[in-house]
C-alpha cells in the first residue's frame, strides 16, 4: 500500500530564498526585531504569498505598519432611504480599509437630514478628526457656511449624491441628477399608451438631486410627451407612511394617473401602496436605487424602472478623490458615475 506524500511545510527559510534575503533578515521583519524598508517587506510579502508561507497575514500586517494613516470621514442620512445609507457606508468601509498603498480608516456617521444645523455641528465635528469629508445632504446656508470654515482648516468636502455648497465644497462624486431625470421621462413617453396624470415625489425641495431629477423628468415630458401632465409635485420626508398615504391619495384622487416617478428617497411606501391597488401592473413606477425591496418589486412587475447607482465604482472614485485633494487643491468639480436601468427582465 503507497503512503500518502506528506507535504513539506513552507519555512522562513522558503521565504527568504525567493526573496532573495537572509533568513535571519525575514525572520527579524516578522517579528518587528527591526526597521526595515518598505520597499524590503514589500518583497518578503510577494515572496511569501508566491511559496504559500502560512504567515503571509503577519508579513501582511507588518507592512502595514509602516504604512501612513488616512483618516476619511463620511456622513450619511439617518431616517430616509435606510436600507441604501446603511449598505452604502458599508461599502464605503470596505473600500477604505482597502487600500493598499495607506491604513485606511472610515469614520461614517448617520444623521437626519432635514437639521440643516445638526448637519453643519456634525461636519464640524468630523472635521476635526479626519482628513477629508463626504456627505449626503441638503443644500442650506448653515451647510454651506460649516463647508466654507471646514474648507480654511484644510478639510475639503465632497458631496455625494445630490450636490451642496456649490462654489465651497471640494467636488461632487455621483450621477448626473439631471440625465437620471430625463431618463425617467424618456422611459415613461415611450411607455405610456394613454393620457393621463403623471406624478414626481421629491424628499425635500432642498435637495439638490431632487430637485435635478424632477427638472430633467419633466422637461423631457413637456418635449415627448404633450398628452401627459405632470401634477403637483409630492414632498414625501422619508417616512414610509408618509409616502404610503401620500400615494392612496394620489391613487384615489387620479383615477387616469398613468406613472409615478419616485425621484427622492426610498420607495417602499410607494410600493406598498400600488402593489395593494388594483392597478399594480397599469401604473408605470420609477423608483430609485436598487434596494432589497425596490428589485423584490421590479421582480413582480410592480416596479417598471428602477435608476440604480453602481456603489462599488462610486465608493471607488470618492475614495480616490478625497486622498488626491489632501495632495492638491482645487480643480475636482464635478465627477459624474454612470447610472444603470434596471427593468424586470434585467434581473
């Protein structure tokens, strides 16, 4: 009967060979006996990874070590669109401790978004422990105002998603709000078969991405689409009752209500509110971002479009952009991350 082969296990001594150092100058690096350059653990880590060394994580941390600190702190909405905020600055975290070259570390902070001063307090604070800031929220002066003071200590501001501070705050990283707008009218002229009423939610008149996607959605319906009408707009705060209730009135006031656009934030009363309706599949529904309950709806056909942001390269992109304006000033603008459009076949 053949014996199994054992398999040798990989040594310092492996390691040191195909990096092409002394075993006793790995072995002093692992063990932090001894400063050496990066430039050094950066060979004994590629080395290590290419023979299978069982200690690659503590090669790994060491090098590490020696890395500089980047501190990036980012501000999220607390209350609206909960399942988006909570997954995206989960992305957000994975993508700074991510990087390679640093020790990333995330600080991500939650707060509501209609507290123009809670918000301008809260970018102060962060200020004052990272390096560099991102934020969802509402355009106001107070905002504006804590941008600009942030702005002369050294902290640059991004805005994500929906812009703020504009003139102020560093750059913008996020979809064009605008063609998200249009897109959403092309969609529902081309899908419309009858004329009728057409509605757009917003989350507030101060949100700058709101505001952009309603603009873009009704000019391209005036332009497309002149045997529909665009009604008042609906201002729903983010609560899901709110946007419930506010969507059984529309229902029962418009009995030829042919599409809502639901261009703020979450959709989940919306949906909830057609989905009970007798015209579940009649109502051409837009809704935004790609949530567990957003696609659950698209996959029924009660959603017709959903107007997605891919997070990963969005997370990315930021990422990269705060880290360059802590090397130069000036010059970022406007970063504009292209939206996908899902539909019910897509999935």
């Amino acid at each position: 009967m053949r014996k199994a082969k054992m398999t040798k296990r990989v040594t310092v001594k492996d390691v040191a060979k195909q990096a092409g150092l002394s075993a006793t100058t790995v072995d002093r690096a692992l063990n932090g006996r001894f400063k050496v350059r990066p430039e050094t653990l950066r060979r004994i880590a590629e080395a290590a990874q290419a023979v299978g060394f069982h200690g690659q994580r503590l090669v790994e941390e060491r090098l590490r070590e020696d890395l500089p600190v980047c501190k990036l702190g980012f501000l999220l909405l607390d209350g609206a669109h909960f399942s988006f905020n909570r997954g995206l600055g989960a992305r957000i975290e994975h993508e700074v401790r991510s990087l390679t070259d640093a020790r990333g570390q995330a600080v991500v902070r939650y707060v509501p978004w209609a507290d123009a001063g809670a918000i301008a307090k809260r970018l102060l604070e962060l200020g004052e422990s990272v390096q560099a800031i991102a934020a969802i929220c509402i355009d106001h002066p107070l905002v504006t105002s804590a941008v600009a003071t942030l702005k002369t200590q050294g902290v640059p501001v991004f805005s994500l998603l929906s812009d703020f501070a504009a003139g102020v705050r560093e750059g913008y990283v996020g979809l064009n709000n605008r063609k998200a707008g249009r897109a959403g009218g092309w969609f529902v002229a081309r899908m419309a078969t009858r004329p009728g009423k057409v509605s757009v939610m917003v989350g507030s008149n101060r949100f700058h991405g709101h505001e952009m996607r309603e603009i873009g959605f009704r000019s391209l319906l005036r332009e497309r689409a002149p045997h529909l009408e665009v009604i008042d707009t609906v201002v729903n705060p983010g609560s899901e009752a709110a946007a419930y209730d506010a969507t059984k009135a529309l229902l029962a006031r418009y009995p030829d209500l042919v599409a809502i656009n639901v261009a703020g934030f979450g959709p989940e009363g919306v949906i909830e509110a057609v989905r009970e309706s007798s015209k579940a599949r009649e109502i051409i529904l837009i809704c935004n971002e790609a949530t567990a309950e957003s696609t659950e709806a698209l996959a029924e056909e009660v959603v017709t479009l959903v107007i997605d942001t891919p997070l990963d390269p969005m997370c990315r992109d930021v990422v990269t952009l705060m880290r360059e304006s802590l090397q130069s000033s000036g010059g970022q603008g406007q970063h504009f991350i292209q939206f996908n459009l899902l539909t019910p076949e897509s999935l």
